[in-house]
C-alpha cells in the first residue's frame, strides 16, 4: 500500500501524530511508501526521510500549499519524484513564502498558477480543492485525489 498524503506534527494544529506515531501505524497498515505533504512547510523532511527509511517504507518529500491568483486560499499538494522535483519543490516553497496572502487569520504563502504552470514533469501536482476547470485542463497533467476523512490515510484516485 502508497499513502501519498500524510501530515505530521509540522502541519501544526492539524495532524494525525508525531513522525514516530505515524511511521509506526504505516508499519501497522502494511505502507511501503508515503508522502510527507505538511502545510506550508518542508521542516519536516530530513526526519520524515529518516524515519521511513529506518522502517523500511520509501519516503516522498512534498507541500501543501495555496494556489491563487486571487484572494481565495484554494490548495494544492505537490509530491516530487526525483531529486531535480526536490530542488524545484524548495524553491517554489521559498518563492511562495515570498509572496504571501493576506487573510483574517495572518499570512499565507502563495503560489501563483503561473508558478505551478512553470513547474517540470519533476514535481507531482494534485489539484487539491482547486474547482476551476479551465486551469486543471491545461494539460499540466494534475492529479486528482479522494481522500477518506482528514486524517491523512486515504485512498487516492489518478487522473
């Protein structure tokens, strides 16, 4: 079994568990690969990567992140698949921290769509809550997901 969708404690306020916890119930569930995709934030990659490599699970690094061209805070996840997509990833992070959206609740960092058009065949783009048709039909190959509740452990449906 894949998970590609796990957040941990560096999505704060909204996680399954502590790396260790998460790794051990992956083990329970028979996962032989998961993605770390926290919000906002790749802090936590160096500890994910450790930890599944100790457990015999293949790691995969990415972000959760708002895409918006607007004021709207629609989300997309981003995966990458090799380390090319790993260097893309964190400088589209650094650049979406760079260019934040202003909510009732603080900042958020934002890419563009112009930013996730630019993005190479390196990096794994799910569509997230993103509802406007006419860009998810650009051909940038996203991915769709359906996910069983918030937990992070669904089941992921590719487009």
């Amino acid at each position: 079994m894949i998970q590609l969708r796990i957040k941990t404690e560096y999505t704060f306020g909204q996680t399954f568990a502590p790396i260790g916890r998460v790794i051990e119930r992956l083990k329970e569930m028979g996962v032989t690969a998961a993605g770390i995709v926290d919000l906002n934030s790749t802090w936590g990659h160096v500890p994910w990567f450790k930890a599944c490599k100790a457990a015999g699970i293949t790691p995969m690094l990415g972000v959760d992140l708002v895409v918006s061209d607007e004021d709207a805070t629609h989300r997309m996840w981003f995966l990458a698949k090799n380390s090319d997509g790993l260097s893309e990833l964190y400088r589209a992070t650094s650049k979406a921290h760079q260019q934040p959206i202003v909510t009732r609740a603080g900042s958020l960092p934002r890419l563009y769509r112009n930013d996730v058009r630019r993005m190479s065949e390196n990096i794994a783009k799910f569509a997230g809550d993103i509802a406007d048709g006419e860009f998810l039909k650009e051909g940038l190959n996203f991915l769709a997901d359906l996910a069983e509740g918030d937990s992070g452990f669904g089941r992921f449906i590719f487009n």
